[in-house]
C-alpha cells in the first residue's frame, strides 16, 4: 500500500548495489524503525536488511593487532567479549548502558555510529580509542576516522552507498599499561540517553608512574562527539606516586578544561549551565576510572553506575 | 468487623498468568468486522477562539468514511463534577488537547492524515498557564460563562477558582502568636502523569439503536452514563464492556473519549477503533497530577506541642473540572496531616488554568502536600532542636484524638507504624551515625480515608457447585476485584480457585463507582459477601431439608454442609447445586458512614473533612546522593502501614511495591513540564522518566493490623493510594540530611537537588561565560 520496498541482502555487494539504487540499511532497527514510529522521520521507501550478511557480526584480531568489531556486533556481544573488557572496558561501560536490555540485544555498534548521534554513548569511547570506520561503497573500501565520519547531528561522511562493514580499533602503541572508561550522567539506570557524558583513555608511563598519553572526549555537549584536547593536555605527565593530589589537580584541570570545550544548549533534560558544570564532573570521572583501569584496579562496568562504584 | 475474622490467605490473582505470559487480551488487541479507525484532531493552540472549520477536503479524502465536529453532536455540556466542557469544542479551546474534531477512516495512518487536512481557523487568546496567577482577583477567566454551568453549589466556585475549601478549628492566628517558635515553608510541586503502560482504547459498535463500547477505563459505569448524557440516550441502549485493562493509576477514571468514539460510529456506520500513541497518551487525556504551591506556617512549643497550624494551598485545576472537584479539600486535609494540631486555618484553592486538566492520580493532591508537610515537619524538629522521629512520637493522633475538623479517632495506628517504619529501616543505627556520609534517611508520615460508596454483586452457583461471582466493580491492576473470590469462599466453605468472576460489563453487573478510591475491597468486598450469604442461606436451607437437622446445627466447610460436632454427616455443596434448585443471592451490603465533624467555620465542605476508617502510614527512605551530580538513589526502603486486616498478603505487598516505586518516580524523576503556552515539553517516555526496575530498591513491608471501628470486610481498609501518600517526603528528608538543606521543588530532580547542594556543599561553579583560558 505505501509501495514500501524491502530487501534482503545476502553479501556486503548486494548491500552496496542496493543502498546504490536508493535504499538505507537497517539491522536492529533501533532506531530507524523507533523513530519513524515517533515520527522523527518516517521509514525510507526503499529498505535492505543488512542483519543475515555473514561476517560482520564477530570481534577478531588481525595480524597486526588490530580489533576489528563487525558492524553487527550487538551491544550485548560486546558486552560478552573478554577481548574487549581487555583492551576497551570504556567501550563496555557504553554499551552496558545503551537503551534497554531489548535495545542492547538488537541494537549493533555500527548502528549506533552510522545514526551520529551527539548523545550516542560508544561514539566518546571509540573517538578515543582511535576507531575508524571501515566503509565500502560501489567505488571500494576506505577508512575514516570517527572525528572525520561525524560532520553534524545525524549526518556522516558515508555517500549513500557505502555501508559501514567494521570499526577498527589501532593496536596499543607504545609501552605502558592503558585503561578506558566511559562515564555518563544518568537520572535512572536503564532506557536512559546520555545528558552529558565523557570518555577517557589513557597510558601510563612505562614505570606507572605517570600518565603518559591520554585521550578525553565529550558526549551530547557538542553537535558531534569531540576529543577536547585541553583536557588531555592537563592529564599528560600527571604524577600519580604520592598521596594523589597532583593527580587530583589534574583531573579538576581537565574537567575545566572539557567544560570550556562544551556548548550544550538548555532543555526539559537540563539546563545549559547545569550541564556545562557535569561535563567537567563527567570528564573527571572517567579520566579517573581509566587511570584506575590502567592501574590494575577494579572499575566496574559500567563505570557510570556511581551508587555501586563509589 | 474484629481482627478474629482474619482469612489467612495467600491467593494469586487469576488473571496474572495471562498477563505475565502476554496472552492477555487488552483493548487495543480486539478488532471487529470492518472496522475503521479514529484520529482526533486536537487544538492547535492552548488557548484560542475557533473562528472556522471546514471539513470538506478531509471527507473528501478517499479511505475516509466519517469527520464529525461539533455539529454532529446534542450540544450538550458534561463534567463529573461541573459541567464545564463538551465533547468537541466549538467557541473556545483551552488546553492543547482538546478535541476539535473526530475522522473515521480505513487505516490509521489514513484517519491521522485527514484529521490534519482539516481546515480550523483560530483568534489566538493569551495562554493562561499561571495558576497560582490566575487565582488573583480580576485575572481573566478560563471560563467567561462559568456561572452559568451546571455543578455543585458546595465547592465554593468564583471565577477561576474551581473549589475553595477551608478547614478551620479555634483561633489558628491568636495561637501563632503563643508559639515558642514559628516555622514557615513553601514549596512548589510540578504536575506528574499517571503513565500507564496501556495507551487508552475504545471501540464502539452499533446495533440498531444500541452501542456497545469496550474501552481501557477504570470507571465502566461513569464511562456508560457519560456516553448516554452527551449522546442524549438512555442508558439502557449502551452497554460498556472493559477487556483486560493494562493500569490506570487513576489515570483512567472519569468518563473520556467513549462519547467521541460512539458518535464517530453512528456517523461511519461501522465498527471504529481508537488507540492513542503513546504522544496522545500523555497530551490528550484530562486526567493528570495536579501542580501545587504549598504554603505552611506552624507554631510549635519547645515540647513539640504544636499550637498552630496554617496554611494556603493553590492547585491546577487545569482547563476543566472533571471528577477532581474535591481536590480543594482533599488537599486541605493532607496539610494538616495525621497529628494533633490544637488550632488551624487551612485555606485551599483549586484554579482552572489553560493546562492539561488534572484529575484523581493515584491518592490525587496527597503525595505533594504531604511531600511538602514532611519537609515542613523536619524543619519544625530542627528548629526546636529534637529528632524528626521524635517529633513525629509526640505529635501523630491516637485513640481519642480530635482531628482538623472536629472528628473524634478511634483505634488508629499512627505510632505503631512510626516506630514499625523506624525498625524495619534501621533508624538506630542512622542516629549512631553507620551510615557513609552521603547517605541518610529520611522519614515521613501520611494517612488516607476509607471511602463508603455503594456497590453490588450477585453470587451463583453452577450445578457442579461452583460458583460465578458477577460484579459491577472494575479491575484497574491492583488485584482487588481478583481477590473478592476469597471472600465468597470463606463464606461457602469453598475455595477461591472455585470462582470465576464475571466483570467489567455494565449490562450485566450492578451499578459501582469504579476503580477508584481504594475502596474495591471496603465496599465491593461487602456486597460480595453478602451476596454469597443469601447462597449461604439457600444450601443451609436445602441441606437442612436432605439432612434432616436444623439449618442452625449445620456449618459449611471444605465444599459440604455438615452438622456441627457430626462431619460425617454431610451432603456436598456440589451435590446441592445440582440438584436443580436455583443458588442465587445479591447483595449490596450496609453502608458505614462517614464520622461527624464540626464544620460550621469551613467553606467547600464535601465530605472529606472527616476520615472514615483512616488508613495511617510510615515511610523510610535510605537514600543515597551523588553530592556532585544530584542524582540520587533510594537504597532501601521501608512501609508500614495500617491498612486494616490485611486479607491477601502477597496481593496488598503488591500495591506497596508498585506505590513506591511509583511516589520514587514522582520524587526524583517525573513531571509533566509545560513551556511558557501551556504545552508538554515531555509528552514521551523518554523524557518522561518513569522509574525502572532496575532503580527499585528492596522494599520492607509491615503491615499494622488492629480493630478498626467502622472498618470494611473482615476489618480491613483500603491499600491501592496509601503507599503513594509518604513516599516522595520520605525521600525529600533524607535527601536535606545529606546535602545539609532541603530541596522545595518536586520532583527532587538531579538538576534541582544539585543547584541546593552548590550552595550548601560549596561546589565548585566552573563560569565558562569569558574567554576559553586554553584557547
């Protein structure tokens, strides 16, 4: 009746040929199909089914040490990876809190990126694990970074035809230990979406002493998910022997830092300065907690859940 | 009624397997032969005089069968307690979800498409959502023709002012000024939602001149008389049939769109289905948590005497009265709380506004006042310098105590529950200071009345001696129309399982108010029991005969009538129903009535100036705070409440588990916000933020049971709004005992309890309103 089209595509070829011709992907349909239901905007007249191409639903290491995560991985598969709560807890503690236990076992990551959402919570952990996003199109596959995919609310640098196969974590460089975590402010435990949110990954310096590299984003304070350099820049060389004050100006210097960096707006979920002042909680938060990680301490996933953690 | 008739039972709810299992089959799952589907068409301003509709190019449209407005309806007005509105709005709209026009069409999506494409002309009128400002003298009315509408002369009606209810006792000014100290608050409270999971449905169905309507409403009967008033028919030709209903929390109750639907059918002649989205089910019903200003002052002696109390109240009455017309005084009573007070003047307004109409939510205006009142109670303990609970000790009424309007208590449960709640939350230990420092509790106390309505029932036996319970009440998800079986069973010597219920069908069940009040149990209870006492007498009657022993020798137990002293001799209750003669009985059952009050000096007097069988109640609250965020958490809780006998336990721990959670909600999280026109921002679940379970926190219940003068069957009260009443001040106590200071808006968002805790923690404010120090 509405002359709706839906096909099933079989190969990441069928895919590209179909979305070529017009059609949007879907796989959990999370929030494709939620939103048309809200009438954010309705379903696209033609649509392909992604959810049966096999091969992209699994995590692997490739020979180089990558981590690639299909773009089918759901959230609750990443939520089951030892691999990753190894070597991206900060990725789990977004994941963990993505939408509800249903949304968690349909919803995929690559979902979750391609709708470049400014409140999505694995795009702050990813942006700072270095992710790129493994496109193919008509014209072949190429890689982009997350900071280059996202150009505004909703909107990515993918053409038409290019379907998301993969997001591709580098392999760790350099010595020291690393830790990740993702922290948002939340006024319930589940069905919630981020009001501010942070992410932050750090290495140590080879002897632990000191952090020797670090990466901080900000998540639904921006138009898209931004690293805020700044903040990074005060956690960088933080001396964490002694009683931790000096780790503890670092982390109040990058939270002012990532509140400056913000520009969120006021609505019924909070108001502009009320948010302005959690992006600094946020990012000392979960600068903390990857350091704790890094540190060989306990964090629980996920780390937003202050009333268990603290 | 005595506490030795107590039934100990644990009976689960027959139709709980059906809805767990989501075999249930709710409104919105039936569909009829050719049945069309309805959309509304709703205001497009909040306040505005329609200057024109036309309606041509929707019916114009193809798939549509109907458009109806409000030419195609008996101008009529209607109104559960003034009747201020009609079923389709011709002069002036004056919320955002009144109904201009109804469309019947093939689809859904069809029926959405023609309601937009008609055509409405609008004078746009300023918005009055102010209701605290729309209550001054010469503000503009609401309704320029209030005085010629139909309604009860006792509310006190005068221009906006919807009710106005006074409750006064001595001199409540020459007291004041006796006090050792004065305490003032005042505090605002936010509307909230009933919110529940099944969006409202009807489907009407016409028959010649009859029409049947199945619909989600808690109330049939309101539901039926409201069809045939503003159809002009009789109510012999609509009959209102409820399918399983998936909550109401109040919500529900009223009469709604049924007329709308009714009418929409006559005019497509077909069956036509409603089924609000989620979105309408938040912006279209009349039917919301009322907001508040709360203003107190109270005078205390430095034992804890409280000499005085005053206090004015401002409620939204939103755009029309619906059957929330007692809230004036309803809410009146919540600010004087169960305590002893020697003097009051309690002034209570209820202010019609361009909002969303409000109406009975779950245990209406009590949880916000007595949010408000506990907080107030905690400040009047600081100031003199004692424990909150201990305050509350010395205060809370007991037997023989005198209420605001001069009702004499008898046995109540006041105090038992007080020191039960304190036990059960380990307040001790709190006070011992065992507890982390960003975590305290918080107590409050509340009460709610019993309410007396009649009801009725009808009792059969099957010719296998089982038995049909046919009831007018109405099941809204609290259970208590699933438990009436135990109590004809305890009267037949049956067993529950041996009932099925025949309900929610008007033709077929005596007339009832509904699921409302918290008064199934206390008034449907009693007809059932009745009515399985004339059965009663008819086996004795039978037996006596077969047995040939006097029907006063014989008792019936464990499904036979037997001779007392002699159970082997004995014939079946089985063996009796089949035996051809009819087993029948009604019932409707005594109505008790309401305690005597002094009520010579208040204004809007309705009823509710005394409390019938009062139901008393303490909640703790341990709860957490994120000192830097404001988000808090209710770690542990505990209930104790004096709810009468308690006749099913795991039924009644239900209602508190579900009431709790529900006042934690209305605490922390949820609120309906309204921009500057009168608008939800939030009309969605998102942004609506119910409590999950995952936020629940575990809940001990201890249940007071004494003998209670004037109580329901078998001693009991009502348990359904009473978990609601205490639990946002419980909540709001402990968070001021964490963050040093209280928080005055409700809900306690994290926003809110945050900016409190800038000031009084001394959080550091990060000012990025100048230039970026790292740029």
């Amino acid at each position: 009746m509405s002359g709706r089209t839906y096909t099933q595509a079989g190969s990441v070829a069928d895919a590209v040929a179909a979305m070529a011709a017009g059609a949007r992907p879907v796989a959990g349909g999370t929030d494709l199909v939620v939103g048309a239901r809200h009438g954010k905007s309705p379903l696209p007249q033609a649509m392909v089914g992604i959810h049966r191409i096999p091969g992209l639903d699994s995590i692997e290491v490739d020979p180089n040490g990558a981590i690639r995560i299909g773009a089918l991985v759901s959230h609750a598969a990443i939520l089951d990876s030892p691999l990753l709560a190894e070597q991206a807890p900060g990725l789990l503690d977004a994941s963990a809190i993505v939408g509800s236990h249903a949304t968690r076992a349909n919803g995929t990551l690559g979902g979750n990126v391609m709708n470049a959402s400014p409140a999505m919570d694995t795009g702050a952990p990813l942006l700072c694990l270095g992710a790129q996003a493994v496109l193919t199109g008509s014209s072949g596959t190429r890689r982009l970074g997350l900071d280059e995919l996202w150009i505004s609310p909703g909107r990515t640098a993918a053409s038409a035809d290019e379907l998301l196969e993969a997001i591709e974590l580098p392999a760790p460089s350099g010595a020291g230990a690393r830790g990740s975590a993702y922290v948002r402010l939340q006024y319930r435990r589940q069905m919630e979406i981020a009001v501010v949110g942070a992410a932050a990954v750090v290495r140590l310096s080879a002897d632990g002493g000191r952090v020797a590299d670090a990466a901080v984003a900000i998540t639904a304070v921006t138009p898209v998910i931004v690293r805020v350099s700044a903040a990074e820049a005060c956690l960088v060389g933080a001396d964490l022997s002694g009683g931790g004050e000096e780790l503890e100006a670092a982390l109040q210097a990058a939270g002012r830092a990532a509140a400056w960096a913000a520009t969120p707006i006021s609505d019924v979920r909070a108001s502009l300065g009320y948010r302005t002042q959690m992006v600094a909680v946020m990012t000392r938060r979960a600068a903390a907690a990857a350091i704790a990680r890094a540190r060989g301490q306990q964090v629980r996933v996920p780390a937003s859940d202050w009333s268990v953690v603290r | 009624m005595t506490v030795t008739d107590r039934v100990e039972q644990v009976f689960i709810r027959p139709d709980g397997k059906e809805k767990v299992t989501g075999a249930g089959r709710y409104t919105a799952d039936l569909n009829l032969t050719g049945q069309a589907h309805a959309a509304f068409r709703f205001a497009d301003h909040p306040h505005a005089r329609i200057t024109r509709i036309d309606t041509a190019t929707a019916r114009a449209m193809p798939g549509v069968f109907a458009v109806i407005t409000h030419v195609d309806v008996p101008e009529i007005r209607y109104g559960g307690m003034v009747s201020d509105r009609h079923l389709f709005a011709h002069d002036v709209v004056r919320w955002e979800g009144d109904v201009v026009a109804a469309v019947a069409a093939r689809t859904p999506e069809l029926a959405r498409a023609a309601a937009a494409a008609i055509e409405v002309d609008y004078e746009v009128l300023d918005p009055l959502p102010d209701f605290v400002a729309n209550a001054e003298p010469g503000a503009p009315l609401v309704h320029a023709d209030w005085q010629s509408y139909g309604g009860s002369r006792s509310m006190g009606r005068d221009g906006n002012i919807l009710g106005r209810s006074t409750i006064v006792k001595g001199d409540a000014d020459a007291a004041m000024a006796t006090a050792d100290v004065v305490v003032r608050g005042t505090y605002r409270a936010d509307a909230s939602q009933g919110a529940p999971i099944e969006p409202r449905a009807v489907i009407a169905q016409w028959t010649g001149d009859k029409v049947t309507v199945w619909t989600s409403t808690q109330v049939p009967f309101a539901a039926r008389d409201g069809v045939a008033h503003t159809l002009g028919i009789p109510q012999s030709a609509v009959r209102v049939i409820v399918p399983l209903l998936g909550g109401g929390f109040g919500s529900k109750c009223d009469f709604h769109f049924e007329g709308h639907i009714a009418a929409l059918a006559r005019a497509a002649r077909r069956p036509v289905k409603l089924v609000f989205s989620r979105r309408e089910e938040f912006i279209a019903p009349d039917h919301r948590r009322e907001g508040m200003l709360i203003e107190l002052e109270t005078g205390v002696m430095r034992d804890g005497r409280i000499v005085a109390r005053r206090g004015r109240l401002t409620l939204d009455g939103g755009a029309y009265c619906g059957e929330g017309g007692f809230f004036a005084q309803m809410a009146a009573m919540h600010a004087c709380g169960p305590y002893v007070l020697e003097n009051v003047n309690v002034e209570s307004r209820l202010v019609y506004s361009t909002n969303q109409p409000s109406a009975s939510v779950r245990a209406p205006t009590a949880p916000q006042t007595c949010w408000a009142l506990e907080q107030h109670m905690d400040a009047i303990a600081a100031a003199i310098g004692l424990d909150g609970a201990e305050l509350r000790r010395r205060t809370l009424i007991e037997a023989g105590a005198v209420g605001p309007a001069g009702q004499v208590f008898g046995e109540v449960g006041a105090k038992q529950a007080l020191e039960a709640a304190l036990e059960l939350i380990g307040y001790d230990d709190y006070l011992r200071g065992e507890l982390p420092d960003d975590e305290a509790i918080g107590i409050a106390c509340g009460w709610w009345p019993s309410m007396a309505s009649p009801s009725g029932a009808y009792v059969k036996l099957n010719g296998d001696g089982t038995g049909v319970i046919i009831t007018g009440a109405q099941e809204c998800g609290s259970g208590a129309v699933m438990g009436l079986p135990l109590l004809a069973a305890a009267e037949l010597g049956m067993r529950p399982e041996d009932f099925t219920l025949h309900y929610q069908d008007t033709d077929s069940g005596p007339w009832d108010m509904g699921a409302s009040g918290s008064q199934t149990t206390f008034n449907n209870g009693r007809a059932v029991i009745e009515a399985a006492r004339e059965v009663r007498a008819q086996l004795l009657e039978l037996a006596s005969q077969q047995l040939e022993i006097d029907a006063a020798e014989l008792e019936l137990a464990d499904g036979v009538v037997r001779a007392a002293g002699s159970p082997d001799v004995a014939v079946s209750i089985a063996d009796l129903a089949g035996s051809g003669t009819p087993l029948l009985g009604k019932g409707s059952g005594e109505l008790p009535e309401n305690p005597p009050g002094e009520t010579s000096s208040c204004v809007g007097v309705l009823g509710m100036e005394t409390f019938l069988a009062p139901q008393l109640i303490t909640h703790a609250a341990r709860v957490k705070v994120d000192r830097q965020t404001g988000v808090v958490r209710v770690m542990e809780f505990a209930a104790a409440h004096d709810s009468g006998v308690i006749l099913n336990r795991i039924g009644a721990d239900g209602q508190v588990y579900g009431g709790v959670l529900m006042g934690i909600g209305q605490a922390l999280s949820e609120a309906t916000w309204f921009d500057e026109q009168g608008r939800q921002r939030n009309p969605g679940l998102l942004d609506y933020k119910l409590q999950t379970a995952s936020d629940a926190p575990p809940i001990h219940i201890r249940w007071i049971e004494i003998d209670t003068p004037n109580a329901g069957p078998r001693g009991s009260k009502g348990v359904g709004e009473p978990p609601s009443v205490p639990t946002p001040g419980a909540i709001a106590n402990g968070i001021a005992k964490v963050i040093g200071r209280p928080v005055h808006e409700l809900p306690m968002t994290a926003e809110r309890v945050w900016s409190v805790a800038v000031d009084s923690l001394g959080l550091e404010w990060i000012d990025t309103s100048g230039k970026d120090p790292s740029a």
